[in-house]
C-alpha cells in the first residue's frame, strides 16, 4: 500500500513531463529529445527563485511556465520551423527533428553543465509529514501531486472544450485535412510545442521540490516521458496519464522490492511488453 | 548474384589495399602521441562504418552502439582468464549479434521512431543490468584485463578490423540484401510489393552491424585495463559514432571516414583542453549537420561534381541530379 502510493504521487509529475512530449509529438511532429532539458531547467530556475528570492515553487510556476512557453515558441519558430518546411515526408522530418533535438539536449546540457557545475542540488520545501491511510508521506509529494493533477485537469479542459484545443487535436489526427478547415496548422504546431515546452517545465518545477536533481539529468527523464508517451498512445492524454500512473508504480515496486538500480530495466520492461502487445498505445486503436 | 568485378572496383581495391597498407606502417613511425589518437580515429573508423552498414539504407538512426561495444568489452573482460582471445572476439562478435536479434525483432517490425527511442536507452539498460548482476554474484564491479597487448597491437587489429567490415560492406552491397536495403531504402512499401520481407532484411543487416561494432569493444578491452559498467557503456560512444557517421555522409561506404578522421580530432583537442565544453560541441556538431550539411561532407562532395559536370553541358548529369 505503501509502495502504491508512492508510486501515484511519483507518477503525478511523469504524467505532465509526458503530457507535453506528447503535444510536441503529436500535435507539432516534432519527436524533442530534448525535452528532458526544459525540465531540468525548470528545477533551476525554481530552485533559484526559491532559494534565491524566496518565491514559493508553486508561485514560482507562474513565472516559469509562461517563460517556458515562450523560449519554446521561439526554439520551434527558429530552430524546428524550417525542418518541417524542408521535410518532404513524415520520416523525413522524423530524422531531421530527432537530430536536431540531440543537438539541443546536447547544446543545453552543456550550458547548464557549464553554469551550474555537474553537483547534485536541493532544497526544502514543505518537508513535513503527511499522513494516507496510517502511513507518512513528504507532505511536498503530495502537494507536487496536487498541482500535477490540477495543471492535468486543465490542460483536459482545454483540448476538449475550446475551439483552440479542438484544433489542437484535429491538427494531430491529420494536418493536411485540418488545414483544409482553416485551421493555422504552422500556428497550431507552434502553440502546441511551445505549451508542451511549459507542461514539461512545470512537471521540472514540481518534481524539484522533493527530487535531488542535476544539471546533466534530463535524458533519463526524457526517457521515461517517451515510454510514457508510447505506452498511452501519441497525441492520447488519456493515454499519457494512464501510462503515467503504471509507470510511476512499477519503477516504485522495483525499486523498493527488488533493487533502485534497476528501475530503468522495469521501464524497458514495459516498454518491450507495449511494443510487443499494443504498439498502438494503451488506448489506440490498431491500424489496419 | 552473379555481377562480374569491374574495373573500377579493382581500381577502388588497389586504393583501399595501399591505404591500409600505409596505414599499417604508422606504428613505426610514432609510438606516443600519434599512434594513441590513430587508436581512437581507427576505432570510430571501425564503429561508424559498421554503424552505417545498417543506419545508411535505412536511414533508422542507431544509438545502440554503445551497448554492442560494452558488451564486447565485457565478454573479454570476464573471459580472459579462461578462453583465448581470438575465441573472445568471436563470442564478443556473438553477444553484439544477438543483442541486436532482440532489439530488432522488438522494434524493427513497426515504425522507425520506437527503434530510436529503443536504442537510445539500451546501453544504459545493459548497463544497469550488468551492475546489478555483478552486485548480486559478484564481489566487485570492476574487472581486470592483463594482456600482452601493446597499443600498436590493438592499432593493427582495429585496421583489420576496418578492413574487414569494408570488404563485408562491399559484399553486402553486391548480395541479395544490400539490392533489398537499397529499395527498401528507397520506399519501403515497394519494397513490401515486390516480395521483400523487409524486417528480416533489417534485423540481419542490424545484426552485422551489431556483431562488427562488438568485436571493436573486445579488441579495445586490453587498452582500458580496468573496466567497469559506466566506462564500458558510455553513451557518449552511441552519439559520437552518429556524429562522425553523419558528418562524413552514408551514402558510400568510404563516407563515414570523411567524418571520423576530422572529428576524433577535434574531440581529443576538445577532452584535453576544455573538458567541461564536450557535450556543447556534440550539440553544435548535431546542429550543424542538420542544417548545413543533411548529405554528410560526401554529399557536398558530390554535389559540387554534379555541378561541375553540368556546367561541362553533359545534360545527363544535370538530369541525375535534379
């Protein structure tokens, strides 16, 4: 019981970094491997403007995920932009974009490498006892949970009932016929990558609160976000939260039942079991 | 398939051959210095062209290399004591193959993105596995290799090595399943149409490549002495081998060198004068390539002949390239 819990309020924050993954693969096409580095960021900046200024990080969200939104607008606008314009075909674009995010993970790392040095950073936010069903939680996990389901719930509001979401999502089942509708697909795209750039950066603000975290840290978490991503199917919110929350707790059971090494052999697990049974995602339904 | 050898193939032949061979010679030129940078431009000239035997006709992007390599790494490394070396290499050759049987059976039958994003935590993967089994049945996690190998001798087997992959690379394309790599390279649903099965296609060729990019960490396991889990599995490796690959171009056998050479370089100036700089230089090396030069330098290459020879008013080759 114990363990379960642990690994939902874990999976909370997956399921945002993941969440923005897959808006930016979804919606703008643009597998971004280095979303990782949006997210360790964020811990950055949270961690500075907690330590540095004393802004409470769920305040700090407010000023980190318009920021966020903003340089990833402009990373997809400069940088992403004339891959898709250049792409002849899908697997075209799926080449060039993946090679373009290694440099901009790569990039990024390393100026943070530069920046904040290759140490392990934390600090104490909420660091109390919290108690579910007789046993004791950090009281910022759940807090950090909290939040992630809020910003979850509202990102669900939005896809699903404004006219800017129901474009967002026509976008990602077909761009050419969306456009056909007059729906801006380029804007579109933009706005999705750049929202899934701020998603992703909040989920990095949340976990910072309770994870020890380093500037060189972001690929395993763009790992995971990818694994999530694929096990809920891309562009499926749904999906995404489901494959979250069954990520979040077999890392956990794995963690503390047989080894904390080998969490990432449990994710590959998964992720050979999904590749194997229901490439599709959890949700999808399968092409014919 | 029954093609003849033509004539320029026996003169590409008479130029590989003296390379090699001059290449053979540099031992005995230096034995610090030049002779340990050559290591490593041989070693990614080994690993990039193996690389691109599988990821230029299919243009799947592998990150797995580095996983191939630690498994060769360690398959010496827990055998030394036990087995000859030679027989080593052909079990490094094994483990490398067959790793990627498994992952390309798993990935290679669907959609080129789940092979990247495989790949791309593979080494680490194995790498967690292998720490934990020696954690769990063995008392160290680190392994000794004493040989009597000298740097000139781990030199000379990754040019025969190199070789060797050259000759199979060449092989391949004149097989059955380099003329199905190219087609399904080119559109992979013909490919289906015409009686390909292409995901066998791609698993052997993976496979080749997988099994070359093993004996390459076997060989090298004597140079490092003392191995453990994070050296043998740098990720790093996987990335500097797409770099190096890219930059030279995929499209010939030879291109990969183009990048590898230059490269190896300028990250051996890089790791010793401004070591905390390395992984902005990948990402700028990334970056540049994919805007600046998507066909590798070979492509460049090529491009400015194209030119050329449509500037002379040979309206052929005008055509070719347009």
């Amino acid at each position: 019981m114990n363990i379960l819990v642990t690994g939902i309020l874990l999976s909370g924050t997956y399921a945002l970094i993941a969440l923005g993954l897959t808006l930016q693969y979804g919606v703008a096409r643009i597998m971004n491997l280095g979303n990782g580095e949006t997210l360790v960021a964020a811990c950055f900046v949270a961690f500075w403007l907690y330590t540095g200024l004393a802004i409470n990080p769920l305040v700090g969200l407010l000023i980190i995920a318009p920021a966020a939104f903003l340089i990833n607008w402009g990373i997809y606008v400069v940088a992403l932009q004339p891959l898709v314009k250049r792409a002849k075909n899908r697997g075209q674009l799926e080449v060039d974009s993946i090679l373009a995010t290694f440099g901009l993970l790569f990039l990024l790392q390393g100026l943070m490498i530069v920046g904040f040095g290759g140490e392990y950073h934390s600090y104490n936010f909420l660091a109390q006892r919290f108690d579910i069903l007789g046993n004791s939680y950090g009281l910022n996990r759940v807090v950090a949970f909290g939040a992630a389901v809020l910003i979850a719930a509202a990102l669900w509001f939005f896809l699903y009932f404004t006219r800017q979401g129901t474009a967002m999502r026509a976008v990602a089942v077909d761009p050419s016929s969306a456009n056909l509708i007059a729906i801006d697909v380029a804007r579109t795209a933009a706005f999705a990558f750049a929202l899934g750039g701020a998603l992703s950066a909040c989920g990095g603000a949340l976990l910072s609160t309770f994870y020890t975290f380093n500037a060189s840290m972001g690929v395993t978490f763009t790992m995971k976000a990818l694994i999530i991503v694929i096990m809920g199917g891309v562009g499926d919110v749904r999906g995404a939260v489901l494959a979250a929350l069954i990520l979040g707790i077999a890392e956990t059971v794995v963690a503390s039942l047989i080894d904390p090494g080998l969490t990432l052999a449990a994710t590959y697990l998964l992720f050979i079991l999904v590749l194997l049974f229901r490439p599709q995602g959890i949700f999808g339904r399968s092409a014919t | 398939m029954s093609r003849g050898i033509t004539g320029s193939e026996i003169g590409w032949l008479i130029v590989g051959a003296a390379a090699a061979g001059v290449a053979s010679l540099l031992p005995l030129f230096d034995q610090g210095f030049y002779l340990s940078l050559s290591v490593n431009i041989m070693l990614y000239a080994a690993l990039c062209t193996a690389w691109a035997l599988f990821s230029g006709p299919t243009h799947y992007v592998s990150l797995a290399t580095a996983a191939f390599y630690g498994l060769g790494t360690y398959s010496v490394a827990l055998g030394i004591d036990i087995l000859p070396y030679p027989l080593l290499l052909a079990i490094a050759a094994a483990a490398g193959a067959l790793l990627a049987g498994i992952v390309g059976a798993a990935t290679l039958r669907i959609s080129g993105v789940y092979f990247v994003i495989f790949t791309f935590g593979l080494a680490e993967l194995v790498r967690q596995l292998v720490t934990w089994t020696q954690t769990k049945f063995a008392t160290a996690i680190g392994l000794y290799v004493f040989t009597d190998f000298t740097e000139e001798h781990i030199y000379w087997m990754l040019l025969a090595l190199t070789a060797v992959v050259f000759i199979t690379g060449w092989a391949i394309n004149r097989s059955r399943l380099g003329f199905a790599m190219r087609i399904i390279g080119n559109d992979e649903s013909v490919a289906r149409h015409v009686g390909i099965n292409t995901a066998m296609s791609k698993i052997v060729l993976f496979m080749i490549s997988g099994a070359f990019i093993g004996v390459a960490g076997a060989i090298m396991a004597p140079r490092y002495s003392y191995i453990e889990p994070p050296s043998a599995f740098n990720p790093m490796i996987s990335f500097l081998v797409v770099i190096m690959a890219l930059l030279g171009g995929t499209k010939r056998l030879w291109g990969p060198l183009v990048g590898v050479i230059p490269f190896t370089i300028l990250m051996d100036i890089i790791s010793s004068r401004f070591p905390n700089h390395t992984s902005i230089i990948v990402g700028l090396a990334f970056l540049t390539i994919v805007y600046f030069i998507p066909d590798g330098v070979t492509g460049l290459i090529e491009k400015a002949r194209a030119k050329i020879a449509a500037r002379r008013g040979s309206e052929v080759a005008g055509e070719r390239t347009a």
